[in-house]
C-alpha cells in the first residue's frame, strides 16, 4: 500500500530547467513513471526522448492522464505552477521549489482550501515509496529500502540521515515524506500520521521535527489521541540561540513553544520514543521494534 | 531582512500611518540643525538592527539643539553593545532625531506570520513599551489576535475590536482603527515578516502615534521589491554573515563555540550542531552550503569558517542528495591550501560521489580523520575534543 505515491502514480514535472531536469532524470532512472513534461515553448518536443513536452499543465493531464505533479520552477512561479496544478485536478502536488515567499503560499493555502487537491510544500524533498519504486521529489532512491517505517520529516537532508540509520539497522521504509521546512505549508504532520496510522503496511513511524512554530506539538496533541503505532522522533535545533533562523524560513525561535526542549516534553508526553541526539533514530527505532 | 528605524518610518508615512516629526542625521552638525528644525525637547535615537538600545544610552531625551548636537557626536561613530548584539556590538552610523509627545498611554501592536493559521496574525496588548514576550509568557490573557483573511485582508471591523479591545479613548478609536488597517497593508505590501509598534501611543490630546518601528522584510519576498532591497545595510551583520550572504550560504555565526560546523541542508547543520554539543563543546557557527554548491561557493565557505578566530576543529558533514560530494571535497581541499589552514578536520561524506569524496580528501595530506555517519562523527569528535585539550 504506502502513501501518498505508489504504483498508480503517473507523474507530470514541471519547471524543467538545470535541476528540474537532473532531478527527472534520477526519477525515471528509479523507475517512476514520469508521463509528461511541462514548461512552455516546448510543445512537440521529448523530455529525453521519451516523454512527451506541453506548455500548460491542462493540456498535459488531458493527454496523459497525469495524477500527481512536482514543481521545479522558480520561486517567483511557483505559486502560479501549484495553481495550475490544482486547476487541472492533479490529486497530489508537491512542490520542490526553495524560497517561495510566504505570502505567497499564504494566498495558495487559502485558494487550495476546498479543493480536492492534496499539495506538500514548498520547499520540500518529496515523497517516495520504495516497494513500488514511486518517487516524487528529490530524495535518493539509492538510500531507500521497501520495509515498513513511515518516516515524516520537516527537513531534506536530515530525512536521508534518518533513512541512512533504519537501513544500517535493518529496516526499511514503507513511504518517506518531506513536508518542508516553511512557516506555511501544505500537508502537516498531523495528515501524514493520519495517513501512516490507517496504511497496513506501516508498522512504527519516524518523525524529524525541528526548532521554530508548534506543528510538532499539534502532532503530539493527534498522537495521543489516534496514533497507536509507535512513534520515534527527534528534534533538530536543541543548540540553536533564540532570534537567529537557522536556514529554513520556519526554523527560528520565537518565543518558548519553538524550542526544541518544549516539542521533546510535548512528544515524550504523548508517549513517543524521543532521541535526545539525532544520530540515535535508527537505533531507538531498532529496540522499540525488537 | 532587517531594516532601519527611520527606514521603516518613512514606509509608515508613506502609508498614511502617524509617526512623530523625526529626521535621520550622520553627523552631529545635521543633529543639532533638526533639532532645531523641530524644536523643544527631542529624542536622539541611535539607528542600529538591536533592540535592546534604550538601555544603553542608544536613546536619549534632550532639550535643546547643542545637547542633540553633544549626544548625537558621542554616539556617532561608535558601537552599541546591547543584549541583542554580540560581545563587539553594531556600528552607529545614522542617528534619528524625532518631536516628544506628551503621552497618555502606551500601547502594542504587531503583525506577524501565523504558519497555523496560514495568514498575518495581529496581536495587540495594552502593555506598551514593555518586553511583549514576557507578557505573553505570564500574563498571555492580555494579548488580542486577530488573523486577517489571506484573500480579502484585515476588514475594518476586526480593526475597530482592536482598537476596542485596546481601551483606547472613543475620541481615538476612529484614527486607531485607520492606523492598524494601515499597518496590515503595510505588511501585505511589502511582504514583511514583521511589523511591530512598541509603543503605540496616546496622547494627551487623545492623538494616536507609532512612536517606535521595528519592520523586517522577508528576504524570500525581496526580488520583487527592488526599492525594499536597496534598504539593506551589510554594516550591520557580523562581517562573517555579510561574506556568506554574498556567497548565498545560509551561515550564522555563533557567539563562544569553537567547532565550525559545514553541512548541506538546514536540518542536517541544527542536527550536526546537536551532535557536537553532546560530544562536548559549543559549535561556532550554523553553515548549509545548499544543494548545488559549485566549488567556489566551497570553498569560501571553508574560508569563512576558519576565518573565525574561535575555530579550533572543523566538523563536515555531507549527505549529498543534489550536491556531489567531490566538488565539496576539492572546495575544501584548495580553500585548505590556499589558506594553510592547519585546523584538524572531522569528516562524514555520504551519498552522491561520496567515494571519490573521501578520496580526494584522503590523498590531500590535510589533517582529516573521517567518519562513517552521525553517530561516528560525534565519537570522532568527542575523542578530537579531548585530545586538543580545554579551550583556549
């Protein structure tokens, strides 16, 4: 089963410039199947050869029956891509793309409310399920193994050290999802432990929380109250000083509910399994599994 | 992106928001002709990106134009160190002299990014001029939210049940009402991801005043605000954050620590600072050389970090996904030579090209010790720490 991407997935990517078109690449090579390309101008043309060009979205998801789209345009289009995506009755959009102003996403989230599209992003590493080689984003498909831990995370790069230490110990994943690391964002949390507590194949989930906002408290409020399968998470930031945004738009502390000491407490009281050193996921996932 | 006081004053009047009679003056002779200009008893305000200045000596009231002219030479020219600056504090090149009014109340009124919400939060607390987080922190009853709606904005009435929220007079409760309207244009406009009026005044003739100005604008938002943009004053930053925003690294420089720490991917840098706590020591600096660093962007990175004189180890850990391992690896190799950096190294490479990474870093008769992950690292570390002894 997983989440979110599988094997009815049928991908469109928009925004093919230098990394967009590394980043297909990779995709296919995985074994995801791409359906079609969007970026205007070039219409008639193969991304590769092989899969079809279009320059909007609705013409590409009429011919192609495309399901799920990933956004690789700049940050000043972004907003524009997710709309259109959402337009055209894409189920699932997610949106790679770094730096969209917050604004922007603000006007997204409010346009997306009612629609029946599900968006994850901006600013995101994507979603991947590993037994039915689906991969939507950027993260490796060299790193991932099928298996059954969900892994959620707000961070790219600390997603791959997570997948990097379940694999070391001998577990796999049933899907990886990287909700991103802005202030306003599409999926949270919360949907993805909903996701993960009715999916069979996911056993135990993951979570990588870091400094700034209160999503990991909302998390913790939902865990407590519908998740009953075991839950590892570990906070990034407990040595980040107040004021000083570390990277990531939503990274900052601001006031005591954003620190990384407040969310462990929060997690720890909703009976999740808290790593107090982010190197130790993959071996606290090993002892609660057995 | 912060800004400066008198900055964020002119934005203000330019959306028709009150703020006292004030000028920007850089040397003392300037000052004093202002002063003279507004006449009476004036404050001389030091222009620098801290809060905290009030407390020491960054504001000062005077009573005539010679007394500006004194305070503004004895602050011109120098740096404040406030609670919100490092040990070496922040230039004063600009000071801002401005009217005194005669105030009834003191209010507060800020505009914020609500990530939950997903829309401007505006919180309004009648505890003015105070440290609103403290009054968030004990007495949270005594703060008003309200969100605007991202599509249609901050509607007029929800403007009026601040404005009666705040107890402001009646005669007052009309201009308050036009005032926080503005100030939620203001921050719509020009894409802030703050606004903040502490104090938000009163006064004795029942006027309403933004007596102080904090704005930042979100550096996401500033390709389409070119104006906004020039507004940037690099003299501010430590030197060490204005070098890596020229190179587009996201770096912080961290007061103390003495392990420089480089890593791809913000979640990664807050982990590996983690792990280097644990292991011991305070890390010196938050680095994310991003996706798809080419080799110079390495390699000023490098040169930033040991550039920082409190440096004594360097910790490099790479999971590269878009980035290559290999070009981070020749980055740091030349960026070592170059510089004859002799810091000992603690390296993780994993991912993309890691192998020919670690060659590279192998064969380079550098003084690195490699580590297979993480958890390996902070052992690596840990064990290094102890052998370089106590700080020094």
């Amino acid at each position: 089963m997983a989440i979110l991407v599988g094997e009815n997935t049928r991908l469109l990517v928009q925004g093919l410039g230098r990394d967009g078109s590394f980043q297909a690449n990779r995709t296919r090579e995985y074994g995801t199947n791409m359906v079609a390309a969007v970026h205007p101008g070039r219409d008639g043309q193969k991304f590769e050869d092989e899969v079809p060009y279009f320059s909007t979205v609705a013409k590409a998801v009429e011919e192609t029956g495309a399901n799920t789209g990933v956004i690789f345009v700049p940050a000043p289009f972004a907003m524009d891509a997710i709309i259109e995506q959402v337009d055209a009755g894409l189920e699932l959009v997610v949106c790679i793309t770094e730096g969209v102003p917050v604004l922007d996403m603000v006007k997204v989230m409010a346009y997306i409310k009612d629609k029946p599209t599900r968006l994850i992003g901006s600013n995101c590493p994507g979603v991947l399920s590993p037994a039915s080689k689906a991969k939507v984003g950027i993260v490796p498909g060299n790193i991932v193994q099928p298996g059954n831990v969900g892994v959620v995370s707000r961070s790219g790069t600390l997603t791959y050290e997570a997948i990097a230490q379940l694999v070391q110990h001998g577990m796999g994943q049933s899907t990886c999802v990287g909700i991103g690391g802005d202030p306003v964002h599409g999926t949270t949390f919360t949907d993805v432990l909903e996701l993960f507590q009715a999916d069979d194949e996911t056993e135990a989930i993951v979570l990588i929380g870091e400094i700034g906002g209160i999503r990991e408290q909302l998390a913790a409020d939902y865990i407590k109250e519908h998740v009953t399968k075991p839950v590892v998470a570990a906070i990034a930031g407990n040595s980040a000083p107040a004021g000083k945004r570390m990277g990531h738009a939503g990274a900052i502390i601001t006031g005591k509910a954003a620190l990384a000491s407040e969310k462990n407490k929060a997690l720890e009281a909703a009976g999740v399994h808290v790593v107090e050193s982010p190197a130790l996921i993959g071996a606290k996932m090993k002892e609660v599994l057995g | 992106m912060n800004i400066h006081e008198y900055q964020a004053k002119a934005i203000l009047d330019k959306f028709g928001v009150p703020t006292p009679k004030a000028e920007v003056a850089s040397t003392a002779a300037e000052a004093k002709e202002i002063a003279l200009r507004i006449g009476g008893r004036v404050v001389v305000k030091a222009q620098v990106h801290a809060g905290g200045r009030g407390k020491v000596g960054g504001v000062k009231l005077v009573n005539s134009p010679e007394e500006a002219e004194e305070v503004a030479a004895s602050l011109l020219g120098t740096r404040l160190v406030t609670n919100q600056t490092g040990a070496s504090g922040v230039p004063v090149e600009k000071v801002m002299i401005a009217e005194t009014l005669d105030i009834k109340d003191e209010l507060y009124i800020s505009i914020v990014i609500d990530g939950v919400i997903g829309a401007p939060l505006v919180m309004a607390s009648t505890e003015g001029g105070m440290d609103i987080e403290e009054v968030a922190e004990s007495t949270p009853e005594k703060i008003f939210r309200v969100a605007g709606d991202p599509l249609i904005g901050l509607t007029t009435y929800h403007a009026r049940d601040i404005a009666l929220a705040l107890g402001v007079p009646a005669k007052s409760v009309r201009a308050t009402t036009k005032l926080i309207t503005d100030l939620y244009n203001v921050f719509v406009e020009n894409d802030c991801s703050l606004v903040e009026i502490n104090p938000l005044v009163i006064t004795e003739d029942d006027q309403v005043f933004a007596l102080d100005a904090k704005i930042n604008i979100e550096d996401d938002a500033l390709f389409r605000h070119p104006d906004l943009a020039a507004l940037r004053d690099p003299n501010q930053q430590d030197p060490l954050e204005q070098r890596a925003d020229k190179a587009d690294l996201a770096y912080v420089k961290l007061e103390g620590g003495r392990v420089g720490c480089m890593v791809n991917g913000a979640g990664l840098a807050m982990a590996t600072m983690d792990i280097t706590k644990a292991a011991g020591a305070d890390p010196a600096n938050f680095l994310d050389i991003g996706g798809s660093a080419d080799q110079a962007r390495i390699e000023e990175a490098f040169k930033i970090i040991i550039a920082d004189d409190d440096v004594e180890i360097i910790l490099v850990n790479l999971f590269a996904g878009i980035a290559r391992s290999d070009i981070v690896a020749q980055g740091i190799v030349a960026a070592a030579k170059e510089t004859n950096a002799s810091v000992p190294m603690v390296v993780a490479m994993r991912g993309t090209n890691a192998e020919e990474g670690i060659k590279i870093l192998a064969d380079s008769g550098l003084n690195i010790i490699g580590a297979p992950d993480l958890a390996g690292a902070a052992e690596v570390l840990k064990a290094k720490l102890l052998e370089l002894g106590e700080s020094n």
